[in-house]
C-alpha cells in the first residue's frame, strides 16, 4: 500500500513579503511524517482571489490531502474561505454551528463584545463545510472535501492540527536514522553515500552539512517506513564513515 | 511600469520532511522587495525529477525571475543542475570556467584535497550557464534564462544573492509603514480598516495579531510603492486606531 498524500497551502502576503518568517510548514510536515502522510509540496501564495481558487484546485485533485494555513481572520485580507467556497462552487454563507459558538463567545466575554459583521465573517463558510475546533480563540477552521483550512498563527494552528488529526487516515508513519561526523566534507563521501543509496533505493537517505564556529560536518539522515531496514542502513552509513578516519556520532548534531 | 514578477523554488526532501526549516524565503523577499521584483509565489518541491522539470518550467513561463535554492551538492540527492539542463532542453555538462575554479581550489588546499568525481559534479551545468560566484565555499551556483540556481545553505544563498542582485533589472522598491496598538483585537477594527483599504486599492494594508506574555494587540502595515501615499495611509490608519480609544505606536511591535 503506499500512503497518502498531502499538499500545504500557506496563504499570505506576509509571508511572500518577508514580513513574516512561517512557522507552520515544519510542524505540519512533521506531524504528517508521523501520521504516515507524506508532505509532497508546499505553496506560499498570495491573497489574490484568483490565485487561491485555482491553486486550491489543481492540489486538490493531485493529492490525497490538502492543509491551508491562513486567511481565517475577520479582515478585508482573510478571503480563504470565501475562495474555498469559489473554488468547490458552493455557497460561501453563515455556518450555524460556528454563529452560535461564535455569538455564545462573544456574549460571555466581561463586557461582552459586540459579533459585528467582522467577527461573523469567521462563522461564514463554504455550504457543508465540517468545523475544525479552535481551543485557543473558538473561531473556528474547517474541512470540506479533502481540504483542512486553518488558522496561519501557529498556536492556533497546531491546536486545529491536533483536533484534525485523529479523523486522517493516515498510512506507515515515516521514521528517520540520523548520524553525523565533525570534520567530515560531502565531496569526500559523496560517491559512496550514493552507493549506499543505490542498493536501498527503498530508504531516502539525505546528506546535511551543518557549521559551527570552529568547523562543521555532515549529518547523515535515512528515513523510511521500514524501521528495520533503516537501522540497517544506518549501521552501513556509520561503517563507511568510519572506514574514511571519521568518528560516526549516532542522531543529528545539537 | 508594472513591476517585474519573481517567483522562488525551495528544492529539497528535507524541508518537505520537516528536518529542515527553511530560512531562505524570508530573506529572498526581503529582499527582491526591496530592489522592486515582488515575490508571487514560492513553492518547496521535492528531489524529484519530474517535479523540478516540470515545476521549472511552469513558472519560468509564468514570472519575469525565478530563483531556486538547494540541491547543488555535491551528493545523489543534488539533482537540481541536471534538472534544469533538462527543463531548459540542453546538454549538462562541465563547465569550463566552474571547473577552472574548483580544480584550483582543491589543488590549493593544505593538505590538497582530490577533486574527485562527486566534486565535479558541483562544476557540470546546463550548457550556456553563466556563474554565481560563491565567496563562501566557492562551488558556484549559475543563471540560465531567467533562472538563478543558487545554495540551499543560508549563509551561501546570501552570498550568492548578493553577488547576482546587481545584475537584476528591477522596479520601483517596495516600501512599509508600520503602526501598532497593544489591546486591540482585529475583530473590533476589521470594518474601519476594510474601509480605509478600500479608499487606498494602490496600498496592501495588511492587519496582523501579535501574542505576548500578558496580552497582545495588532500590527498594521502598509505596502506600495508611493512613500508619500503610504505615510498619509499610515497616518489615517493611526488616527482611526486612536478614534477607538488605542494608543497607536509607529512601526512594528518589538
């Protein structure tokens, strides 16, 4: 069986702008690693509505799922859901169960705030669209078909993940093996990494040079959904590191 | 004059796989902004050939630049130079002038070190490349067409930026103001904001929440090109800040 897989949307001038450095992809994708549900591409897009709807389109027909991260809030530039609806062609319209946890929300606040027409925009989502719990600020994100929209702070966002996640169906989670040796060059174990490579084209394995003040090294990194096979691997990867005079230190460098 | 477009490629398994975070779009859009080549888009894609080919292709039809970053190695997940060879439909091959270079550098290394075959690699290009010169650890990254191929590691990407940023031909810098008001939520200023955005459609206002210990308030920057349309947007948007019993401070919150 090989596993699902995902596609993130991270929606935001923000972020294309160099205003905001995004702190959700490395979450996602390494919760979704765990999950068994490979992230194969990430996309940084603007608030153009144009750009969202097409986008939202073409990934979610390419992959099993699709996460979105921003453009949930109540301003003029939060227009995720209103492209989402666009984009399935549904009714983009007030979601009763989010109006009322909305409406409760703010009437319960000392003083009560106001639900005013900006904070209904958050309860206004595409026809059919499934809530996704919000713990932290109660508007809520949402599912329609296989498309996960969250909120783009990553506090929120990591609490609608962990709501979300257990209703993925997820595959075999992808482990990893690292391990690394100070003082060691890629051109020197290149050709025979690559080796290594070629006999277990099963196991990704992946080469990082990491920098420190006074020198640096390579960490050495297999990552599968074969467990044994990866400490296989490892073990060849540390053998033949050791075989060039290095010192094979096991995991990734602090 | 509209301003010239630039859209970047993240290539690399390990931001993908959550490893790696990424720290290159960040500066990139910053700093295109800044000499005028707006960021549209940026995509992180796998060390898949017929993703890179293809992802290649699509937006170097579609922007006026592209950058890439990562995948130009010297080991078997480098693929990033032969795939632009094939996107662009020409030979990959040694470089004369790259392989000049790193010949010499290992040569003058102290003990030499061989320049072996995973090194040449680092020295084959698409034919008709010109270089990047890389002061940092000189394998060079290149420029074919309107792609620029650079390092995935940061402190070589910004090298490399910096060493082909003159050649750029770009427009009118993007510039920013900022206010900021502890204690004010979105929800409450969303309506007045959407309505100065409304009134400014040359200006990207953008509206954006920031967390702290004991509390949080909003950032409100304005984007554009004009910096006299910005300081009266930012100064309107200030003075309606004000009208709602905030204390608006200039620039971003610290």
């Amino acid at each position: 069986m090989t596993n699902p897989t995902a596609c993130l949307l991270i929606i935001g001038n923000e972020v294309l702008s160099g205003r905001t450095q995004d702190a959700n992809l490395k979450f996602i994708a390494t919760r979704l690693g765990e999950i068994g549900i490979p992230l194969r591409e990430a996309r940084v897009i603007p608030d153009v509505p144009e750009v969202i709807v097409s986008t939202v389109n073409e990934v979610r027909a390419k992959y099993t799922y699709v996460f979105t991260t921003g453009g949930i809030g109540p301003t003029h530039d939060d227009i995720t859901a209103e492209c989402i609806a666009q984009a399935f062609g549904v009714p983009w319209e007030p979601h009763p169960e989010a109006w009322a946890l909305m409406a409760a929300h703010y009437a319960s606040r000392e003083p009560p705030a106001e639900f005013n027409a900006a904070r209904q925009r958050m309860a206004t989502m595409p026809r059919g669209a499934a809530l996704i719990r919000n713990p932290v600020s109660i508007a809520p994100g949402f599912i329609i078909g296989n498309v996960h929209v969250m909120a783009g702070v990553p506090r929120i966002m990591q609490a609608m993940f962990e709501e979300l996640a257990p209703g993925l169906r997820g595959g075999v989670p992808v482990q990893s093996r690292a391990v690394h040796a100070w003082g060691m060059q890629e051109g020197r174990i290149a050709e025979g990494l690559g080796a290594i490579q070629a006999r277990h084209p099963e196991v990704d394995i992946g080469s990082y040079p990491y920098y420190r003040e006074n020198g640096g090294g390579v960490a050495l990194v297999a990552k599968g959904t074969d467990a044994a096979m990866l400490d296989r691997v490892i073990a060849e990867i540390s053998d033949f590191v050791a075989s060039l005079g290095f010192t094979p230190v096991p995991g990734e460098p602090a």
